[in-house]
C-alpha cells in the first residue's frame, strides 16, 4: 500500500467515526432509542448490514460494544462534572434504569459509579481544585 492509499484509508476511517460520533452524540442527547436501524436511517446508510460492516472494517469493533462505550464515557464525564443523581445520569445516557447502568459501569470501569464519582473528587482536592460544591454533591451520593 502506498502513501496516497493509506492517507485516504485513515481519512476514510476518521471521517467514518467523525460522522458516527457526531450522530450518536446528537442521538443521545435527543433521547433517541440507539438502535442500529435508527442509525442506519440517520447516516443515510443504504442497510443495516452494510453499516455493521463498515463498523468492523473502520473501528474495529461492533456496534452495541461501541454505543455501550460512548455511552459510558458519556456517564463518566457528567459524574466529574455535573451535579445531578446515578439515575438521571443513567437515564441521560440512553440507559434503561439506574441498575443496567451501575452493573454495566461497573463490568467497564471495575468500580459503582458512586465509588467513581467520590475517587474523583478526592483526586481533584489533590489537585488542589475548589469543590466545595461537589462536596456536598459527593455526601448525598
């Protein structure tokens, strides 16, 4: 493979996951179910199994383990960041309820996200960070 072909592979590759992030993103923020015949329909993919193709060949892995990350990486960012419940940031990311939520986290990151949650916050008073608001986000948790 030449330097042109493999530019354009890893072009095509970025622009792939540009467009799916960009729509799953919207996708769970909207509340959307996050099917892969929603997604499909939302990229203008002419079927399903040419997208789950396209998902092995471009990200390397399959659909459902992708959407389940995204998903959790979501969850871990509004752990850190903002002040609302495990349910309303289970509910938020496309979770069914807080349970799926905590036993799915937890398979991922090895820890509840209540346990998460508190490690980070010790971690940004090390850091010498003011989280005098999240402590008492941190105490109800």
């Amino acid at each position: 493979m030449n330097d042109l072909t493999k530019r354009a592979v890893i072009s095509s590759c970025e622009y792939f996951k540009e467009c799916i992030d960009q729509t799953i993103d919207t996708g769970i923020k909207a509340g959307n179910k996050m099917s892969m015949n929603w997604l499909s329909k939302a990229l203008n993919y002419p079927n399903r199994k040419k997208l789950e193709r396209d998902f092995k060949r471009y990200l390397n892995t399959t659909y459902s383990d992708y959407i389940a990350k995204k998903r959790l990486t979501l969850a871990c960012n509004m752990l850190c960041e903002e002040k609302v419940s495990i349910k309303a940031v289970a509910l938020s990311c496309g979770f069914s309820n807080s349970a799926t939520f905590c036993n799915a986290f937890k398979r991922q990151f090895g820890l509840a996200p209540s346990v998460y949650r508190v490690d980070r916050y010790k971690q940004r008073v090390k850091q010498g960070c003011d989280c005098s608001k999240e402590k008492r986000l941190n105490s109800a948790a």
